[in-house]
C-alpha cells in the first residue's frame, strides 16, 4: 500500500469513528430533549425503540457528516 493510499485510509477511519460515536451521541442527545432516555431505560416499548431509531440514525448521519468534512478536499 502506497503512503497516499494509508493516508486516506487512516482519514476514512478516523472520520467514521468520529462521525459515528458524536452522532450516536447526538441522536441519545436529541431523545432525552423528547424525554425518550433509551440508555437508561429498563423498559422496552415504543418510546425506547423511537429512543435506539435516533441513535442509530444519528451514527449514519453522522458518519455521513464527518466524512464530508475530513474528505472533501483530499482526492
């Protein structure tokens, strides 16, 4: 593997990693504004789902988000 090629492989993951936990932090975040605390919930019902839904959507998101601005410059 040539150094351009480790060094954008080291951006993508570095960008995926970031982008996915701040989004998956993100999404708990904008739950608990609509009182849905999926994490500290013992309960399972469809406000938890709701809860793990913004979660999950907010790792795509993101991940998405992140990589756009670590990636947009370098070819």
């Amino acid at each position: 593997m040539s150094q351009p090629d480790f060094d954008r492989a080291m951006r993508e993951g570095l960008a995926d990693a970031i982008g996915f936990v701040a989004g998956a932090l993100a999404g708990w975040w904008l739950g608990r504004q609509f009182g849905i605390d999926f994490i500290a919930s013992p309960e399972w019902n469809a406000r938890q789902i709701i809860g793990l839904l913004l979660i999950v959507a907010g790792c795509g998101v993101g991940r998405a988000v992140a990589r756009r601005l670590m990636l947009k410059d370098k070819a």
